[in-house]
C-alpha cells in the first residue's frame, strides 16, 4: 500500500513555505512511536485531541454567557471549532502547515475550566501554585487523558497550546496564528452572542469599526483575515524576521473593539450577574473535595496519592462541565426530598 504519510510530507516540503513547520522535521514525542503510514505526525495529534473526552466535554462548558437560555449561543466547544476554522483560513493563504494550525487550535482550550474564566479565576484564587487554562491544557493531553496516559502530543503542538494567549510566543508560526485566530474569534463570536443577548446593540459599535470591518460577524471575520493574510512575513530570509501579524491600522481599530467588548460585555452586570454563584460553587467543591479526597473519583485518587490532594481536586475540577459542576454541587449541599426506602 502506498504510504500516504510520506507523500503529504514530501507536498510540504514542496508547497509549504519556508517559515512553515514541516512535520518531517517534527521534533517529536516525548515517548517515541512508530510512524503511521497514512497520516503525518500532527494529522494524528488532530485526531487523538479529537477523540478524547476532555474535547467532547467543551460542549457543555461556558463560553460567556453563563448557562444561556438558547440554542445558539457559544460554548467552548463551538468557540474551538471557529478558532480552527479561522486559523486554517489564514494558514492555507500564508502557506503555512494547516494540520498543524489545526492541532494547536482543537486543543488549546481543553484544560478551561467549568463557566468560563470565572471558573479560572476561582481555581486560580484557592489553588496555591496559581491556575491557567492553558498550563491546565497541556496536563491534560500529557498527563490526564486516556487513564494518565495522557495523548503523547507533539512537541510542536504541546507549545502552541501552552503559548495560545499570553507571555512567550510559540516557537512555531502556526502556533502564533492559532493564538491572533483565537482573539479574533471569541471578539466576533461574542459580539454575536451580546447583540442576541441585547446587551448590546450594532449601533453601539463604533463608527471606525464599521468602516474598516463592516456591519455583519462575517464582514468583520472577512476583514481581520484579510489583513492578517496582508501584513504577516512567513518566507522572509531571515527567519527571525518572520511575523504574524495585522496590519497596523486594523490592529488599532481591532484593539479599541476588544477594549469596547471588555466595556460593554465582559463586565457587564448583565452578563457577569452569575459569576459571584460561580465563584462561589468552585471553591465550595474544591474545600469539600480538599477535606474529603476519598469522596474523589478513583483516577484522581491516584494524582492525590503521587501528587497531592490539591493538584488532584484541581484537576477534578478543572475538567467538570458547567452541568455536572452543578450536579456535584448540589448533591453534596442541597438538600433532598425525602423518599421512602
């Protein structure tokens, strides 16, 4: 049988820029494994990062809005899907490694907590070394998934989730797309959630915005795409030189939209009118589960016995849905009706 593998790397090398990553030249496994013969070594970390449970629980984890009344609005899964979606358009247009692109991106968000960065904030106040998402993220594909197994990710891939939002950028060019994708999707996305919502209106959005972006999610998308596509270096011959990027008048106009959002929604009363419960609800599960470990389910058990009962609550909570945040809560501190035996 053909080995497909090697003739999509001998395309990338091909077609690919040269500031593009090539999976040939992957830097690998942390334990190393056998080649596939049809797929390359980041079109399996797509998959494996597809497959597992913590990205089938993003459906039912907060993007925004705290559980909305609605079928449209986003969650974290759907938040990830347009994060993917976006960052492969650009990478197609500048050339660069998509599989990979798509890799970082599916994965980025699977170690966000249950509702959202109010849950971040709260594990991040009762944990002592601190909590982020995207340190959390990175656990969860090395250390977590598949019974401790974890998924044994790329290096390449383990970076750009790590490097999606803030500090160090990633080593790779696709790693630092997924990251400007990210922000350009949740700004959008949530514009379209707050206007549904009402807590906006489209005439609130300023002017300039309206003109360089235009008037629908799609139009601003299209135009934030299209200048990143115009502005970023992925072939320069310096390699330093190479750059992510929109163009400076965009990114001007694009930065006073997202401090507009951080405004009008993100501390919106309306919108965080939920959070304190929030707040309230993580850290009552995480002094309970911290008080009472053998309450813990039997796999977090074991990260209490090898490392701490705090980084195993932690991590229990960390990977809980909004709904099943709820249910836990409530079975341990609502009391029941009583129901004859």
């Amino acid at each position: 049988m053909k080995n497909c593998r090697i003739h999509t790397e001998e395309l990338e090398r091909v077609n690919l820029c040269s500031g593009a990553a090539k999976a040939a030249q992957s830097a690998g496994r942390a334990v190393p494994e056998q080649e596939d013969s049809m797929r390359t070594c980041w079109q399996r970390d797509r998959d494996r990062i597809i497959h597992c449970k913590s990205f089938r629980r993003l459906k039912h984890k907060t993007q925004v809005f705290l559980s909305p009344e609605g079928d449209h609005y986003r969650t974290r899964l759907t938040h990830t899907l347009e994060v993917a979606q976006i960052a492969r358009t650009i990478a197609r247009a500048l050339q660069l490694n998509e599989d990979l692109t798509e890799a970082i991106a599916l994965g980025h968000d699977l170690g966000h907590t249950p509702f959202g960065h109010a849950g971040e904030r709260a594990l991040n106040d009762v944990y002592p070394t601190g909590f982020k998402h995207y340190v959390q993220s990175v656990r969860v594909v090395e250390t977590l998934e598949k019974e401790g197994k974890g998924l044994n990710l790329t290096e390449e891939v383990k970076n750009g989730i790590l490097c999606h939002t803030k500090g160090e950028e990633a080593v790779t060019l696709e790693g630092r797309l997924v990251r400007l994708a990210d922000r350009i999707a949740y700004i959008n996305h949530d514009i379209d959630d707050a206007l549904r919502a009402g807590v906006i209106t489209e005439e609130q959005i300023s002017r300039e915005v309206h003109q360089m972006m235009g008037y629908t999610t799609a139009s601003r998308i299209n135009a934030l795409v299209t200048s990143t596509v115009a502005a970023s270096v992925t072939d320069a011959a310096n390699p330093a030189d190479n750059v992510i990027q929109m163009e400076e008048a965009m990114w001007e106009v694009f930065s006073k939209l997202h401090d507009f959002m951080f405004e009008r929604v993100y501390l919106n009363p309306i919108c965080k009118s939920e959070e304190k419960k929030a707040d309230k609800l993580i850290k009552s599960l995480y002094a309970h589960f911290c008080e009472n470990p053998t309450e813990l389910p039997a796999e977090y058990k074991h990260i209490a016995d090898t490392e701490g009962v705090e980084r195993a609550v932690c991590d229990y909570i960390a990977g809980m849905s909004d709904r099943y945040a709820v249910e836990v809560f409530s079975g341990l501190f609502i009391p029941k009706g009583w129901e004859k035996v």
